[in-house]
C-alpha cells in the first residue's frame, strides 16, 4: 500500500486568518473599483427621453384641395380645408387615446375602441368621450409651409387662412 502524500505541504496547508481576511480585503477593493467605473459609463448614456416635435409641416396650402379631409397618420391629425380656411383636428379620442376615423360618407368621426361619435368639429355627440377632440393651432413658416402645433389648441370655429 502506497503511503506517500502527492500534494506538497504548501498545498495542503489550509488557508490562515490572515490570508483570508487579506483576500478578502482585496476583493472588496476590486469589487468597489469594478462597480464605480460600472456607474461612470453608465454616466457616458443618459437617461434621455426623445419624444416626436409637437410642431410639424405639414406642406403648402395647395397640397389640400378645397373641402378635403387629409389623416396624417404620422401625426394623428386631420386636416381639413373648407371655404372658411384650414383646420388641424385631433385624431386622439379624447376617452382612452385611441385614434377617431372619419365616418365615410359623412362628416363624423368615429372611435374604434369604446364608441364614441364626434360631429364635423370633433364636439361629442355620443360618449364616452368626456370633451370635444383638440383643434391645433396652424401657421405659416416663412418658407411657405403650414406648421400644425400638436400641443397648442384654438377654439374649434378657429380657422387658418392664408
Ligand atoms: S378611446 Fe375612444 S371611445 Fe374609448
């Protein structure tokens, strides 16, 4: 029977108190340097919310024939051009969000989600929508394009003449 030991007495020496706490020591060194330069590079990505213009162009006033009602989806508008001048309407039901269609054949407009119906002005003519749709504010920019301000609101007889 072969009594020799293979590993050397180093090997088996069981770690002292002081290697240990000193080990110890250094990966709480390591750790704590690790995690600081973690936080600085996530300093390098802001947290940086980018949220669609609220004004956007939305072409030249001969772009929309007389009488029509032109979506832009992109910006969940509807343009509508009368004898009275330009009109930018909210597509946004004013109940939950969800986006109106206008009615065809008619001009109402009606939402998919809950029911509600509104008349050629976006006035509630049947709920649940508490409150009108939004009309937006137009402009003209110099460069001779309408510009719709989605966060800014006029009167529903407000229209945009050029
Ligand atoms: S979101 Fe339009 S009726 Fe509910």
């Amino acid at each position: 029977m072969d009594h020799s030991d293979k590993t050397s007495p180093s090997e088996a020496k069981p770690m002292g108190r002081r290697d240990f706490l000193t080990t110890l020591g250094w990966g709480a060194l390591f750790a704590s340097i690790a995690s600081t330069g973690a936080g600085m590079i996530r300093f390098l990505f802001p947290n940086v919310l980018f949220e669609k213009p609220t004004r956007i162009r939305v072409g030249r006033p001969d772009d929309y024939s007389p009488g029509s009602v032109t979506y832009l989806e992109s910006s969940r508008v509807f343009i509508l051009r009368n004898d009275k001048g330009f009109r930018a309407m909210s597509a946004v039901c004013t109940h939950l969000g969800c986006t109106v269609n206008k009615d065809a054949g008619s001009n109402s407009y009606s939402c998919p989600c809950h029911g509600s119906k509104f008349d050629e002005n976006g006035g509630v003519v049947r709920g649940p929508a508490p409150k009108s749709l939004s009309t937006c504010e137009v402009t003209l920019a110099p460069s001779g394009h309408m510009v719709v301000d989605l966060k800014s609101f006029v009167p529903p007889n407000h229209y945009f003449r050029v």
